[in-house]
C-alpha cells in the first residue's frame, strides 16, 4: 500500500482520537514577566487530548488514520527521532483502532529506556532503528519496512514523518477555526515548526501574517517544506517567503539543549506551572520571548502560544534532565 496521506485526501474518512475542543488559557504572569500585558497572551492546549499523553500528532493522525481505516489497513508504520512525539501517538492511535504499529527510528538500540521510548513499548509498537538517518533516509527505511510486511501478507499503511501531509494538516485547519470560536482576532499565534503540517494547517485557516513558527532542525528546508504544505492544502500558491519563520533556535541541532530553551521552560515552569518540552515547545517560546526582545510581538496585541504536546519527551531528555535536576539540589551549609 502507498501512503495513505500523499495527497489531499479527497473525501477521507476522518476518526476520532481526541477530545475538542481543546481549552485556551491565559497566560497573566508569563506575559508580565516578558513585558507584556497581562490579558496579551494565551496558550492553546493542545498537549490536553487525551490519547497516548497528548499532543499536536492526534488531530493529524485522525485524517491519515482514517484514511488508512478505510483502505483496510492491519498495519501502520511510520518514522521519527528516538524520542519522536509522533512515534508514540503513532502507536496509540493503533492500540486505539485495533492496529499494529512499526516504528522506523533513527538510531540505535540501548540508548535510550526512557521518555517516548517507555511509552512506545508500553502501547505495544514494534521499534527498527535504523541508524544515523535523516528524515528523507527514514521514509526509505519505512518503505522497505510495508515491503517486508506485505510479503508475510499483512497491509501496511505508511504513515509521513512527524504526521505531516496535506491530509494530515487538515487537522490544523480545524485547530485553526477552533481557535477563531475562543479568540476572534489573535494577532499572532506562535507554533514550533517540526515536520511542518502543523504550521501548515494553522497558515490554511488563519493566513501566513498571523502564524510565527519556530524552527526546531527536524527538516533540511522548513519554509520549503510548509510553503509545499500549504500549497497543496488551500490550492492558491503559498511562497516559502510569505511565511513567518523564525530560524535561530535550532543552536547545535535537533536534540541540543541550548540557553535561551533552558531559560524559557523555567521562566514558563515558574510563572505558570506549564511544563515544556526541550526540542519542540521550549523553541516555540524561546522564539516568542525573542520575538517579544525584537519588537515583532509587542504589548496591547493579543498573541496565543500553541502547546503541541511533548512532555514524555522531557523525560528522555538527559540533559535537560540534569539541568532540571540541579536546580533542586540544596546548597551546602556554610
């Protein structure tokens, strides 16, 4: 079988795995502290859906899952980094729809127990690492993969990376005119840039000039791959250069705990009791507090943090881990 979310979809059987809507809050303390005002900014929960411990995967996995639902699928399989968000949900939405579930990471065993991994073990996934292998190099890997499995006489649907296709995005459409019926005009909505269907989505229902999104070094050419995105979706050109993208958060790579990140899930830990992720949703407010510094994001206009989830994420962390850590540890006595 080829993937069920190349295309638009068409008329695609959509199932459900969440529960909407999802809340949207404000955020008082966080916006003071950044210097705005205290009404200025909001977080969409999106990390509160229920399935497999939350996050942006499921209102994509409800298009492509359905698609696969309704060409007779027995199996998903799909690719991601060791502590893949979208891996895990992968393997709930399965255990949710009676599915077996494959996961292609890159990687290699023993290097991680915790986090993501636990879970994906836990919800019953298959893992095949696949070594040191770029997205582009996991799609093969996965391809391979429905091949073996097609021949033992199973039917295998691929699944994209991190979920995101033009059906996939439709999912973010939908958060998209979720969030205009709980905040009617949103100046600016900040969102990590993954594997790019989420941003995509939000840019179908809300238009380029009010999504800002944060590149988190899980594609080789994000605006590419969102302009792409949003093309096939809306149907009408999208520009990689009329999107919102902010690109100086990556720092090392994917995987690296930089200071801004560190800082921005304390800040958000302390003044809200929110927790972040380190790859994902510690850039997006990395990128807000920065955008905030540089004046793209000023007090007076209302701007709504999208949180996508990601917080067994942390936990395979171990850097951020030891960070975290460290801030508990008593000072000696003097």
């Amino acid at each position: 079988m080829d993937s069920v979310a190349a295309g638009n979809g068409g008329s695609a059987r959509r199932v459900m795995l969440g529960t909407w809507p999802t809340p949207l809050e404000p955020m008082p303390r966080l916006a003071r502290a950044l210097g705005l005002g205290a009404d200025d900014l909001w977080i969409k929960r999106d990390d509160l859906m229920g399935l497999g411990g939350g996050g942006n995967k499921v209102r994509k996995l409800e298009w492509t899952c359905g698609a696969a639902v309704e060409q007779g699928a027995t199996v998903l399989v799909t690719t991601g980094a060791p502590q893949s968000n979208h891996a895990r949900l992968t393997a709930a939405a399965g255990a949710r729809l009676g599915l077996d579930v494959v996961l292609v990471l890159a990687g290699s065993p023993g290097t991680s127990t915790s986090g993501n991994l636990a879970l994906d073990g836990l919800l019953g996934a298959t893992v095949v690492w696949a070594g040191d292998a770029d997205d582009r190099e996991l799609r093969s890997r996965a391809e391979e993969e429905a091949g073996r499995l097609r021949a033992q006489g199973a039917v295998p649907a691929l699944i994209p990376f991190g979920g995101s296709s033009v059906l996939g995005a439709r999912g973010y459409v939908e958060c998209g005119r979720e969030l205009l019926s709980q905040a009617p005009d949103p100046h600016t909505v900040v969102v990590a840039l993954g594997s790019g269907g989420t941003m995509a989505g939000l840019v179908g229902a809300l238009g380029p000039e009010r999504v800002l999104g944060v590149h988190c070094g899980a594609v080789r050419e994000p605006a590419a791959t969102v302009s792409a995105l949003v093309t096939g979706l809306t149907g009408t050109h999208c520009a990689p250069g009329d999107l919102r993208i902010l690109l100086d958060q990556v720092g090392d790579g994917y995987s690296a705990l930089t200071e801004p990140v560190m800082e921005a899930l304390t800040l958000t830990a302390r003044t809200e009791g929110t927790v972040l992720d380190p790859v994902y949703t510690g850039r997006a407010m990395a990128g807000l507090m920065a955008a905030v510094g540089a004046g793209d994001i000023v007090p007076g206009t209302r701007t709504v943090f999208l949180h996508t989830g990601g917080l067994p994420g942390f936990f395979g962390h171990t850097a951020t881990l030891a960070r975290a850590e460290a801030e508990t540890t008593p000072q000696p006595p003097r």
